[in-house]
C-alpha cells in the first residue's frame, strides 16, 4: 500500500467519506513536527496529513521545523509528498484563484534555516538538479486535468524568508530571473525530501500577483485570505483527484534506495547515535 504524505495548511483532511484512522505524534531527533499527524486511508492509500504551519498557523516561514517534519513522515512509511502551497504569482498569466502551478524548479533566497540532515561526522551529497519527481508531476497533471483549473505544468519558485513580502525591486527581480511564483515555505522543504528519498511536488497555488504588477493592489493578508479560502476546496478536489492514481502505482516510489549512492562518509565511520539518526532516511529501523 502507498503511503502519501500531504504538506499544507490546517483542514485539508477534512474530506467527506475519508476514514480518519487517528492522530500521530512523532517526535524527532530534529524537535517537534509542526502539529500531530492526521492518519487518514482512502482509496486505497494510507495518507499522512501535516500542516506546514501548525493548527491555527502558529509558525512563521522561518520557523516551521522543517526537518522534523520531512523526518516524521518519513519515519511512518510516506515515500510520496505532495506539497500544497500558496503564492504569489509573477506572470501574469498566472492568476490568482483557480489557477495551479506544478513547480518543477527552484530558487533558494532563503538564509538561515537548516537545511539537511547531514553534517555533523557524516558527509551526503544528493542530486537535486531536478528538484522533483516527475513520476509525481505526472499524476498530479492528470488529477489537475480532470479538474476545473487553469493548469501551467511547469513553473519556477522562488523561496524568500518573509515574513515581510517582497519589495516591488525584489519583485522585479525575481520575473527577471525567469521565477513564475514566490513563496515562502518550500526550501529547504523539497531539499529535504530528497534526502530523504521522497518523491516530491509543490502544487502551488497563487493567492496574489505580490507587487509588481501595475494596477493591481499591494499584496494583503486580507486579500490573501480571501483567496486562501477558496484555493482549500480547490486543494482538497487536487487530493481526491491525485491520491487514487499515486494508489495505483506499482512497486516502490521512484526515489527509493537512491540515498545510498549520496553518502561518502563510510557506515562503519558513522556513529551508533548518528545514524539512530539518520536510519529511517534511508528507510531502515535504528
């Protein structure tokens, strides 16, 4: 049975029919995740719901635990990620409300913020020249095509630390750079998941056009909220849509086993705690 986890904010479980199996507490050798873990089974999945922010969205950009997070899911079986995020856009093509962005590309603005789980006597180094799996990106193009959506199936994000928004120079900068959406959230998030041998996607979905774009008012949180609103149904449809098919997959996930050839740090070298540690990344037990 696949085992999916969902990133994103607070309710998407809420899903008519969905057996709620329970809530997870897990505890990492990263700290706490951002909120328990909601278990749900469906169509024939085992899915793993975390918001990003914690219930109530307690956490700034910079302060979601992101390690935790990646390491929690990962330590209960999800090896599939859907992360669903909401933007700015920076093209006008890209609207706010009813538009979706399979992100295939990004850009790190972030600093500060931890960034992978090695380090500290043991040395990895995983290709991430394409950020996410397009096993996944497929799927969730088909889930999107069955849905009412305006589809853009590739897109480059670009991740800064907030919580303030962008300048409109920033602004600028960023559609200069060829970025088609900004965020907040998704770095170190999808570095992370590669680590840990996750097929990952960030659907995302604008909520703004930030302030580049003449004519169109500054963002706002209320206007953002606004749009919130209306992109969790739009959300919740993605998963009804997307997990069935993910269901259907035959065999393991498409990054399986793929840590093992990252690693340059000898296992004999690794001491018993770090790799405690490290273990369920590589889908073992401690």
């Amino acid at each position: 049975m696949q085992r999916i986890g969902i990133i994103g904010g607070s309710g998407l479980y809420e899903l008519d029919g969905v057996e709620v199996v329970g809530e997870i507490t897990v505890e990492t050798p990263y700290g706490t995740p951002s909120d328990v873990i909601v278990h749900v089974r469906m169509d024939g999945a085992d899915v793993y719901f975390l918001p990003r922010h914690g219930r109530g969205h307690r956490y700034l950009p910079s302060e979601v635990p992101y390690r935790a997070n990646i390491w929690a899911l990962k330590s209960l079986g999800v090896t599939w990620v859907v992360s669903l995020s909401a933007v700015g856009s920076l093209v006008e093509e890209v609207a706010p409300g009813g538009n979706v962005v399979l992100v295939d590309q990004f850009i790190d603005r972030t600093s500060g913020r931890d960034k992978t789980f090695f380090g500290n006597g043991v040395v990895a180094h995983v290709t991430f020249g394409d950020p996410v799996c397009g096993v996944l990106h497929g799927y969730l193009k088909t889930a999107c095509e069955q849905l009412d959506v305006t589809l853009h199936t590739s897109g480059t994000y670009v991740c800064i630390d907030g919580p303030a928004f962008s300048t409109r120079a920033e602004s600028n900068w960023f559609r200069s750079m060829g970025a088609t959406v900004v965020g907040m959230t998704n770095l170190p998030e999808a570095r992370l998941a590669r680590e840990a041998e996750m097929s990952y996607m960030t659907v995302a979905l604008p909520t703004d056009y930030d302030c580049w774009r003449e004519g169109h008012d500054d963002v706002s949180v209320e206007q953002i909220i606004g749009t919130l609103m209306a992109n969790v149904g739009l959300g919740k449809s993605l998963i009804r849509a997307v997990v069935p098919i993910i269901a259907a997959h035959e065999g393991p996930a498409p990054f399986a086993g793929t840590l093992a050839s990252a690693l340059f740090t000898s296992r004999e070298n690794i001491t018993a705690e770090r790799w405690a540690e490290l273990a369920p990344l590589f889908g073992e037990s401690a």
